[in-house]
C-alpha cells in the first residue's frame, strides 16, 4: 500500500493491497478446541490478529512517511549529528505508530462486531453475512478516518494513494470528500477477500464467492466510469473571473534560511521575483511560507521588497510571521498595491514537534523543537476568512493541506479560489511529491482553481478537476505566471461535509439490529 503514494504512486497497489489485511483479519481456525473458546472483548484485543494489523499499519505508514528521516543531518541548527538521527527516527516511528493505530482499532472493532451472534434467519447466508461485514468494515474505516482528522497528526488517507494519477476516481470526492475514496478501497478489497473467504470456508459457497468478486468488479469500474465522466465535462468560466497569479519558488534551503545569508538573500530573490513579475502585469503574486521570515513591521521599514511594492503597484500574498499575545503566527498576509494589510491569515494546523510540542510537560524533555525559532508558534482561529483585492480566498499553509475540513469550511464561507503556501525544504523529495498529491484532492473537492507557491518544490497551478496546469522544477529559483479563475459553486461534500460516513453508520447500524434481534 505504501508504494501506492507519491512519489511511486502505483495507485493500483490500492485496489488490492488491503485484502491480505481482511483475509488474515478473518482468518478462522477449524479446531473444534477453538470453537469451543468463548469470545470475549479482552481475547479479541489481546489478539495475534491485532499485531497483524498494526504491522500491516506499520508498513503502510512507516514507507509512506519515510520522508520525514530527512530532517536529518539538523547539525546546521546546532544539533550533534547523532541526537540529530535519535530525533528524526524518533519523529518517523512516532507517526507511523500513531497511523498504525488507527489499522489495529479497525481490526479489534470489525471482528467485535463480526462476532456477534446473529438471531436473525436472513444473517444465516454466508452472501448475507460477507456483505455486513464489508458494509461496516467500510464505515469504521471512514468512521476512524474522520476521527484522526480531528487530532494534530495526520497525512496518510488511504484516499490520497489515487493522487495525483487517478484523477478519474478522485472526482467522486465532490461528493463526500476524501472518505468516499477511501470507503472505495476498502468495500473493493473487502469484496474480493470476502470472495475468497467463502470459497476457503466451504466449495459449495463457489457461486456466491464468485458473486462478490463479479460485485467488486463491476463497483470498482463504475465509479470510475461516474468519475471519467465528470473528469472529462467542461470547465465553464468567464474572461472577468480570470486573475493572472505569479508565483515565487524563492529556494532557500533551510540550512541557510533564518541565517544572515539567507535571509539577505530571501529579501534579493523575492525582490527580484516581484519586480520581474509586476513588470509582466500579473494580477497578484504568491509567496511561500515564511518567504520572508520576519514581522511585517521590520519588513516595511527594512526591505526592499516593501519599497517595490510601492513601486510597481501589485498585490502580493506573503509569507511572514505574525504575531498573537506573545508568541508568532506563521501568517500569510494580503497587501494591497498601496502597500498595507488587507488581510492575514494565520496558521491553524501547526506541525507538532516542529512548530509546537504536544505534551509539553512530558516530550519537552525528551526532544528539542525541531523549530529554530525562540518561542512557541501559536494556532490561528479555525473561522478566518482571507481577503484579497480579487475576492475571497481559500487558504492553507504546508501541513494543513492534509485537513480537507480546513478547505471545505472556507469554501462554505464564500472563497473563490484556492492559495496553498509551504516551504517543504525540510523534507526528501517524497514529501514535495505527496504534498502536491494532497493539494489535487483539496482542489477536487472543493470545485476550485488553485496555485501553489513552494519554498523549494513543488509549486503548482492546479485545475478544480485535479489537473496540474504548471509544476516547478525540485530546488530551484523559479517565477511563473499563471491563470486561475474564481468560482462560486459549492460542491456535495461542500455543503454537506462527510454525510457519507454518518450514513454508513446509521445503515449498518439498523442491520446490525436486525442481526441481533431473534425472528
């Protein structure tokens, strides 16, 4: 599963790579001793099965993100070389035990509920039975999907493994998000392995384990001939929406960035990149995260990008630190071409570990902030709204691009198109490569024209049906002009959020009392 995401993206894998996980899941031991075992929650967590699924977790998460061991060598911060490895392994095992997690509570909660019995003459057929099981082993796996959003750590979907080549499939996420892709996966793997389950168990169930399998395949090809479908309809947009967006790649590489040298250089590149840029008559120009990382009153009175602006007389969003009580926000700001603040948007989802420490008190003392900066970053409000000359804009900056409630919740309010800034040098190039993958799905969702603008790759311009118009070249200087378009529509998932996990719930739920409720 792990080499269907960015940058392998055999999005393929997906399709298949789960029914290892549901055969072995479900795998039933013929003893007559076994049998006569009475089943209790404790036996079904203290399980074989469940150390199954937490190394099947394991290696999906662990290989996805991988990448995050490219924070090391830190020596450039400061940091001995060896604690520098202790840290980034450390970071590694940590969000992938945490994704793993979430694989062994589908595991304990499917077999809980599978092991129910069942009083009900219906439950009796074997057909019956495979398909309850798939029906709530996809509605857990949404269910914990959506619940893992809600916390700081999350990246791996099993939806993001279609990005960004399977665009087809990606364009049902207007309906329900990213867990319609995901409940996809897991119904077409559980389909098969149901299929094989029965044919295992019992030969004269053959023509019932070949139903589900026949199910499976003509499920799979359907959605995706619904999502070619709407892949392929055409963008409609009018001349007087279009706003021509320049983007700055600056590529200061970390290990100079908050450094003299590098923050000499970030004012010269950005300056350029301005000018050269206003003289092309962009409409509005883009910069990374923390293009410029000072506060925007030492940015007025100390760099020449500020003067420029004046100068030229083009509005620019840029990336900046902002402050909140004591502490500084990772802030984009929009600046009119007379040069003041129209508006500013501060960082929500901030990276644990590396712009705040989660339990403090306890992992305070274990690890330092892979932060340089001297005090902590505090979180935005989650109700923002981002205002530029152009309209209402949707914005995310890095991590955030993994919270599809983050972009459902200001297209709601009224954004027209979409702004991600990220910085992504502290990383290999896997990670640029996933981060792009999940900026795909947000603009698919949310029925948007994105532009992206990376410190070091990747930047992007981005179609609302996932197409990648413009990608920059890996750590390198760019400029690139570019069109977008401002739209009003409001998509399924939209306007209705994650209705299709509820429904799944409630839906196996009257099943499950029909299951246990004597004839």
């Amino acid at each position: 599963m792990g080499l269907a995401t960015a940058p392998v993206a055999a999005f393929y894998f997906a399709w298949f790579a789960l029914i290892p996980l549901w055969l072995l899941t479900f795998k039933t031991k013929k003893s007559a001793h076994y049998n006569s075992q009475k089943i209790t929650f404790k036996s079904i967590v203290f399980h074989q099965k469940t150390l199954i699924a937490l190394a099947w977790g394991l290696g999906y998460h662990g290989l996805a993100l991988f990448w995050i061991t490219g924070i090391h060598p830190m020596t450039w911060m400061g940091v001995p070389w060896l604690a520098s490895l202790a840290i980034a392994i450390f970071c590694w095992l940590f969000i992938t035990l945490w994704g793993a997690i979430l694989v062994s509570v589908w595991s304990i909660v499917i077999r809980l509920l599978a092991n129910l019995k069942s009083y009900n003459r219906y439950f009796k057929y074997p057909l019956i039975e495979s398909l309850f099981k798939v029906l709530w082993g996809v509605a857990i796996w949404c269910l914990l999907e959506s619940i893992w959003t809600q916390g700081p750590l999350w990246w791996t979907s099993l939806s993001y493994t279609q990005s960004p080549n399977n665009l087809a499939i990606l364009q049902l996420s207007k309906l329900s998000g990213f867990s319609l892709i995901t409940g996809a996966i897991v119904a077409t793997n559980g389909l098969i392995a149901e299929g094989i389950i029965l044919f295992k168990e019992n030969r004269q169930y053959i023509n019932q384990s070949i139903l589900l399998i026949i199910i499976s395949i003509v499920f799979v090809f359907s959605l995706h001939i619904i999502g070619f479908y709407q892949y392929n309809k055409p963008l409609s947009y009018a001349k007087d929406d279009a706003l021509k967006v320049g983007v700055i790649q600056g590529n200061i590489p970390n290990t100079i960035k908050l450094y003299a040298g590098g923050l000499r250089k970030a004012i010269e590149g950005y300056t350029k990149g301005y000018k050269i840029l206003a003289d092309q008559r962009v409409d509005l120009i883009l910069t990374p995260e923390t293009a410029l990382p000072f506060d925007w009153n030492y940015i007025v009175t100390n760099s020449s990008i500020y003067s420029e602006i004046l100068k030229q007389k083009v509005p620019i969003i840029l990336g900046a630190f902002g402050s909140k009580n004591s502490s500084y926000t990772n802030s984009l700001f929009s600046i009119t071409k007379e040069g003041k603040i129209l508006s500013r948007f501060d960082k929500v989802k901030l990276v644990p570990l590396g712009e705040y420490i989660p339990f403090e008190n306890i992992l305070g003392k274990i690890i330092q902030r892979l932060s340089p900066l001297d005090s902590h970053l505090a979180a935005g409000n989650v109700d923002q709204i981002f205002q530029t000359p152009f309209g209402q804009a949707i914005v995310g900056i890095c991590y955030e691009s993994a919270f599809s409630e983050h972009f459902r919740r200001q297209a709601k309010k009224g954004g027209e198109f979409m702004i991600t800034a990220s910085n992504n040098a502290h990383y290999s190039e896997a990670m640029p490569a996933q981060h792009h993958a999940q900026d795909i799905i947000r603009a698919i969702e949310t029925d948007r024209w994105m532009a992206r603008a990376t410190n070091t790759g990747y930047s992007a311009i981005i179609s609302p049906r996932g197409q990648t118009l413009w990608i920059s070249k890996i750590n390198k200087y760019q400029l690139h002009q570019g069109t977008i378009y401002r739209r009003n529509t409001q998509t399924l998932y939209v306007k209705w959020g994650d209705w299709l996990t509820k429904v799944l719930i409630i839906l196996g739920s009257i099943l499950l009392v029909f299951k246990r409720r004597k004839d």
